[in-house]
C-alpha cells in the first residue's frame, strides 16, 4: 500500500486520496472551512495549507490527491505564518461579534483563531458593513457580515436538495451570500445549512439566544417523526431552577440512514417532548394517583375490549403489549393508514409513513385494520398505548388512554401519562429494516413511569425492555441470535420477509 508522511508519522492511504480526508480521518488537526464531507472539496477559503515535499509553495490539502511517499507538514514557522495571513485575510471584514454572536463555543473560526491566529488587529480602515438580521425564510437568519464566502450553504442547496435557494451577490469584499430577489429559504431542509455553516453567519431562528451551548449535554438519539429513524443528536440541559429540558435536535451522522443530515420537520419535533405533557393521571378529568389508575385499567382489561397500539411505540412496548393481549384475550390492532401522507415523502429522507416502527407492528404480527369504523362498531371499550389520532371516533367509547401528552384528552374515561421516546430504553426498527437502538436521555423531576413499568405493575411483576427482549422478542425468527446490547450506533440490519 502506498505510504505518506504527515508531521513524521506514517500512513498507509489509497493512491488519489485527499490529503484532507486522511488527516481528518486520523485525527491530524486541519483548518477548512469550505470542505466538508457531504460536500466534498471547492477550494476556495485556502485555510487548509500545508507544506509538502519538493513543492515551492504551499498546497491546500483539501484538492492535494496523495501519492505515495509524499512527506507533509502542518507545523513549523513557513506553514504556520502562511495560516496566520490566510486567517487575518478572514478576518479583515469580521465583525468582532463573539460575546453576542450564537455560534459562540462552537464557531470554527473563533477555534482557528485560538489555534493559529492569536494576532492584534492590523487594520487601520473601517471593515466592510453587510447586514445582519436577513430572516431568509424558515428559522434561518442570516448575518451577512460573520460569512465567510466558504459556500457550503449554496453547495447544499445545488448538491443535496437541489434547490439551488442560495447564492453568492457581487464581487470582492462586496461579496454575500443571498437568495434570488423576492424568494424564500424554504426547501424543507434548511436547518441543514445553519449546520454546515462553520461561523454564526447561518444560525437557527428557533434555538438563538435560548441557550449558550457549552451549557448543553449532548446524547445520542433517534428521530421518531416518520419511518426514517434519523439519527440524531439531542442536545438538553437541566438547570438549577428548571427540568432536563430538550433545546435542540441536530443531524448525527449514520451513513446507512440519514448521511449527515435531517429534515426541518424532524429538527423541530423535539418541541413536543417539552410542550403540553401529561404528568398526572385523570379519571373522568380528575386527578388520581397511579395506583388507583391501575386498579381501573385492570377492571376494564377484564371487559371486551379494543387494543389500538401506536406505530411509534418501542418494539420492546409493542411486543410486551401484544403477548398481553395474547394472554387476555383481547382484541389488539393497528391502525396504520393515519400515519400516511403522500405529501411528505421526497427522494431525500422524508418518508410518508410518519411514525417510526411501522416494520415492529409488522414484525410482531399486530393485527393491521384497514376498515376503522367496522372494527370500532364491535366495542364498547379502548385502550389507547400512546395512540393520537381518530380521537373523534373514540369519543362514544369508554377509553384508558396511555399518553404522553394532555392535549385533547378531556373526552377519555382514564388517562394515564406515560415516558416520552427520549425518556426511555427502546428499539426502532427503520423502513429499511434497520434495527436501531434509542437510550433514555431525559431524566424529569417527575418522570412519567414508562409503559413497560405501567403494565408490569398491573401484572404485579417487575420487569422492564431487556425482560421483554429475553421473554418475547429472542425467540422471533428474524431475531434469533440477535445480542441487543451489541447492536451498535450503525444498528442492525434485519433480514425481514414480512
Ligand atoms: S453563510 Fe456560512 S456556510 Fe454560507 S458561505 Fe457564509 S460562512 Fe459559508
Ligand atoms: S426524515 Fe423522518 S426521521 Fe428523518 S428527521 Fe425527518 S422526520 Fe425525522
Ligand atoms: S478547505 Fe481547503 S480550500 Fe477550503
């Protein structure tokens, strides 16, 4: 295998390799501010010199194809004063916005500088103005004067969503970033950019000023607003005066899922894990305690019954549900047609089943009803695990509403509050088969019991999601041999004939 030297340590690379990617993928610490994975390579910020072998001056590493014996430097004085002038060229126009700007504690240029600039101004000329506080549509300001022209945001929107909303105005140091005259950011993906933009010229409408981002916890999550399963990073904090609060959903890259990035629908969801939960169990719209809550839903699971469980729940919740059902006797479905809109689905990620363990009802074998009104006419009582929709068609019936949310709840018999997804162990499985793994992250002062802990105490046993996997799920012909708890960030792929 060809080898290269960078800074005298030995890499083995593959002949045509950017030398960008190599020192990336080990960790060697490179400025860029116009590479990006996603995107690839452009070459226009110049920030990623290096010093090569044999070449009189430096070369970017970022359009640099390795060759075998190639010898790389990125410390020592010629380099490091060739990055400095790149950077104060960065910097000429830069308004000196830190302590007010978003993108503070996680600005790449406020790093870079840290690293290789650390210079007193030199400029005796007032900067360039440009304007700030440009609403582009959607959540997304931008700051024309913190931009600094790398064109990753334009590169998104000819590359990925080819929408081509972005573009670069006038010349020189005139030059900013834009959208046609009398247009709107709007393509469904846009928080993408506020991502990719390495300053705060880009920042998200919905999250700026709530919240400085050294103070953020960041855990790993999964999207559960369509069959997607989109990974993501779900940023949250709990401060002294105030609850585990989630501030924000970032893409977190699985190549085998979502790539880099998320949709704005996705983005925005974790706004329901904050807004209109149910945290106190309601007979006929009076508060109960939970075990007078359970003591009821044992009467009536004793009666004829609909089950109707909700296509988000974890399969762990969804298995446990269906072999209760097995063991009473009752009636168990799905309703799957609510979660379809046709109009959501694109060619990226959207996908229009919005809930995300459809393949776990199919799986398990839950019964799929296509003909609500005629299944319904059979029962005088519903338990609800969680399940949202046709709330209309319910309202005749005597119903146990599991749920996370108080949101149109007032017509139901028994409502009994539930864990969120984030506020749970559980699996997901994707439209692709993909089984994908989602930890508990939010820990409330007062935290709903999850619906595996409800039904065990109704049954008057402990038992929780790795009880289910050994009881319910490990003898399941396309899980068999699965070890959940090896099932990594890439998840794993089931080959599923249902
Ligand atoms: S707005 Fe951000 S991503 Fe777009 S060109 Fe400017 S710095 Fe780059
Ligand atoms: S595509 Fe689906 S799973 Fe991905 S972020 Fe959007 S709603 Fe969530
Ligand atoms: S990252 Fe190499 S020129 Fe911009």
């Amino acid at each position: 295998m060809p080898k290269i030297l960078i800074d005298d340590r030995e890499f083995e690379v593959k002949e045509g390799e950017l030398l960008i990617e190599i020192m990336l993928q080990n960790g060697i610490s490179i400025p860029h501010f116009c590479y990006h994975e996603s995107l690839g390579k452009d070459g226009n910020c110049r920030m990623c010199m290096v010093e090569i072998e044999g070449q009189k001056r430096p070369q970017i590493a970022c359009d640099t194809p390795v060759k075998d014996g190639m010898v790389v430097r990125t410390k020592g004085e010629k380099i490091e004063k060739t990055k400095r002038g790149i950077l104060e060229l960065e910097l000429v126009n830069h308004p000196v916005d830190c302590p007010v700007c978003d993108q503070a504690g996680e600005c790449k240029l406020q790093d870079y500088y840290m690293d290789v600039g650390l210079y007193d101004s030199r400029l005796d000329v007032p900067k360039v103005k440009a304007k700030k506080h440009i609403h582009l549509g959607s959540e997304i300001m931008l700051d024309q004067e913190r931009c600094v022209l790398c064109k990753r945001c334009v590169r998104f929107t000819q590359i990925y969503t080819k929408t081509n909303d972005l573009i670069v105005e006038k010349r020189s140091d005139r030059s900013v970033i834009t959208t046609f005259p009398g247009s709107r950011f709007e393509n469904g993906y846009t928080g993408n950019v506020v991502d990719l933009c390495p300053v705060g010229a880009l920042t998200d409408r919905d999250f700026r000023f709530k919240k400085r981002v050294w103070f953020l916890t960041r855990s790993k999550g999964i999207c559960t607003g369509c069959s997607r399963g989109c990974n993501i990073w779900v940023d949250h904090d709990k401060n002294k005066h105030q609850d585990d609060t989630i501030y924000r959903f970032k893409p977190r890259r699985n190549d085998k899922v979502n790539g880099f990035f998320m949709c704005d629908y996705g983005r925005y969801s974790y706004k329901k894990e904050n807004e209109n939960r149910l945290y106190q169990a309601l007979l006929n719209n009076q508060t109960i305690d939970i075990k007078t809550a359970l003591k009821e839903c044992e009467n009536i699971f004793a009666k004829s019954v609909l089950w109707v469980a909700d296509a988000s729940l974890s399969l762990e919740e969804l298995a446990y549900i269906k072999a209760l059902s097995d063991k009473e006797e009752v009636k168990l479905v799905a309703f799957l047609d609510v979660y379809t809109d046709d109009a959501f689905e694109d060619k990226l990620l959207k996908k229009r089943e919005k809930a995300s363990n459809i393949n776990a009802i199919k799986l398990l074998g839950i019964d799929i009803v296509d003909d609500t009104d005629e299944v319904l006419s059979r029962y005088e009582y519903a338990v609800l695990f969680n399940f949202q929709h046709l709330k209309e068609k319910f309202s005749l019936k005597k119903v146990i509403n599991f749920t996370t949310t108080d949101k149109d709840i007032a017509d139901f018999y028994l409502n009994i509050p539930i864990a969120s997804v984030y506020e749970k162990n559980g699996t997901y499985i994707n439209c692709d088969w993909i089984l994908q793994k989602s930890e508990k992250i939010i820990s409330k002062d007062i935290q709903p019991l999850t619906l595996i802990e409800l039904l065990a105490r109704i049954e008057k046993r402990h038992f929780d999601e790795n009880g289910v996997w050994k009881e319910y799920l490990s003898d399941i012909k396309e899980l068999k041999g699965l070890d959940i708890s090896l099932v990594g960030e890439q998840g794993y792929k089931i080959e599923a004939k249902v």
